[in-house]
C-alpha cells in the first residue's frame, strides 16, 4: 500500500515514514526544494518536489496512495512574520485535506499538537475531552494549530475519514533542527542553563509517537484524536534527569517568573526591531510556561496500544545523537 507523507523531513516526521518503511508500506514523501533529504533516502523513500502552500503540488502528489499522513507545520516559537506560519500551518493543512477528500483518500492521520490546549496552572492532567478556546492560545505557533485542527474536524464533518494525534513532546535521535526541546537538550549538553522556570511538561520517546501515528490508522476511530504522550514531568526533574544521562550538573536555581518575563518582553523588541534574530529569552515560550502543559494518554494507550518506553532512554539515545552529529561545543 503507498501511503503519503508531508513533513517527512521534520524530526517526528522522519520517524514516521522510519516506522512505516519497517511495516513494508510504500512510502511516498512530499519534500519542498530546499529540503535536507539524505536520511530519507537511506529508507528507501519516493520523494515528490512540492508544497503543502500549493495545492495542485500536493494533488499530485496524493495521486496512487491510499493513506495520507499530514505532519508539515512551521514549528517555532518565535516568527519575524507570523503570516507565513498560519499560510502553512492553516491554509496548507487545508489544502492538504481537500486534496484528500477531492482524490477519495481511504484513511487520513493528521498531527496536531497537544499545543491546541492552554494548560493548566495548578498541573493537573488534560485530555482529549479537556474544553481549550483560541483566545487562551499563548503564541502564533499554538494559535495556527488550533485554527489548523478546527479545518480537519470541517473536513470530517463532510465525511472525510480522518484521525487526529496530538504528540506531546518528543525526544529522541535525529532532531536535526533541532526542535525547541531539542535545543534545550543541547543547551544543557553545552552548559547553557544555569537556572530554571517552575513548569513542567509531558514527554515522549520520538519512536512512540512515530508508532502511534501507524497504531492510529490501524486501531484509531474516525473523528476522534488520541494524545501521543507518556510522562508528566516538571522542568527540574527533567533536568534532574539529563544531568543523570549525561554527568552534568542540573540547574538548582529556580528563577522567578515576572522579571524573566520582562527580559522576554525586552528580547521580543531587540530581535524584532534590530537584530531580526530570534531571541534568546523567546516571550512565547516564557508565557507558555506559566502553565503546566500536563497530559494523559490513557486513550491511545487503551485504544491503540500506544508503546511507553522510558522517557530516560529516550533522552540517552537523544544526547548520543547531538554528540556524535556535531552539536556540543569544543569545550565541552
């Protein structure tokens, strides 16, 4: 069966076309010019040239596949132009749906994020019945998914056979960007992170959440959504954790809130007026945190089988690969 997938060049993206190469399914990949496909290559994947931006790019490259995986978004925390985010993240994900209901599509996964939820401030565990409005999105990123999602569940309520999984946060190998998480892995791993904001967040090896997706076409239920998550960890424990893995000292220093959030307002101004560079306090990621982004996944648990391997392992496979691909200092 040949299955297509946008955003296979993305971190949990190439896990998925991974996952689906290992079940013999065909894999077809729709890849933008610019992109870095060398490792996909080495799964044995088609690739197709387009955009999820141009809708007859992605007809054509939906045509001969049964199943449709939709894992292209803009991913990042801080955007000099947020219109370019909701031209990908929104009109791209519908272009992308009504090619599938236009072509007659069997099976459609699409990966939302876990981001359409505000949190919560006292850290209890959301799921998927948990209520989330778009005006307690914090950022253009969590904003754009929402709206994003909204336009899937249009397009199912017209009858096209598609499924929702909203992974929490993944880590693992070959966040090549990396990933914001992904970056402060590296931080940590390049002594970066002297001190701490009181948070906490779920994660998830990389690998499940690729499962997961497979598990969704397999067992999931049209129209539902199934968070793809494992632990509810606080950022210190999660440092805690790193600094096991990789020997370092954790940050024990937990910063206040409303000055870091000053120096973020702050940051905002200089890199939007004068370096056009993203900041390094990023405004969106300081305001996100005055909310535990806390999950369970008992239903993709229950339902698909979703795997739930030791979020340590997977942080000890993901510092290995950010040592051996370059990303720590000299001296370090």
């Amino acid at each position: 069966m040949r299955v297509l997938i946008t955003g296979a060049t993305g971190f949990i993206g190439y896990h998925v076309a991974k996952t689906l190469r290992k079940k013999s399914l065909d894999v077809r990949a729709l890849v933008r010019t610019e992109s870095e496909i060398s490792e996909l290559k080495s799964l044995d994947v088609e690739m197709t040239v387009g955009d999820i931006r141009d809708a007859e790019s992605v007809k054509a490259a939906l045509k001969g596949c049964a199943q449709l995986y939709h894992l292209a978004a803009d991913y990042r925390l801080w955007v000099p132009d947020p219109d370019s985010m909701y031209e990908t993240n929104v009109q791209g994900t519908k272009n992308v749906m009504e090619a599938a209901q236009e072509l007659g599509i069997e099976k459609v996964i699409y990966t939302s994020s876990v981001g359409v939820w505000a949190g919560d401030t006292e850290g209890r565990a959301l799921n998927e019945e948990t209520p989330s409005e778009l005006n307690r999105m914090v950022g253009h990123y969590k904003q754009s998914k929402y709206l994003a999602e909204k336009e899937v569940y249009r397009f199912i309520e017209k009858g096209l056979p598609a499924i929702i999984v909203n992974p929490s946060t993944p880590v693992g190998p070959f966040d090549r960007k990396p990933t914001p998480t992904g970056q402060i892995i590296v931080d940590f791993m390049n002594g970066k992170i002297p001190a701490y904001l009181n948070t906490g967040l779920n994660f998830v090896d990389v690998a499940d959440v690729a499962e997961g997706h497979w598990l969704a076409s397999v067992h999931g239920r049209t129209g539902q959504r199934y968070i793809l998550g494992n632990e509810n960890m606080p950022l210190k424990a999660f440092f805690e954790t790193l600094a096991r893995t990789t020997g370092k000292r954790a940050p024990n220093i937990r910063l206040p809130y409303y000055p870091v959030l000053i120096l973020a307002y702050f940051n905002e101004v200089i890199s939007k007026w004068v370096t056009k560079r993203p900041p390094k306090i990023p405004l969106t990621g300081v305001r996100m945190a005055r909310r535990y982004m806390f999950f369970s996944s008992l239903k993709a648990v229950r339902e698909l089988k979703l795997p739930q391997h030791p979020i340590e392992t997977a942080l000890e496979n993901a510092v290995k690969w950010f040592a051996d691909n370059g990303y720590l200092d000299q001296n370090h």
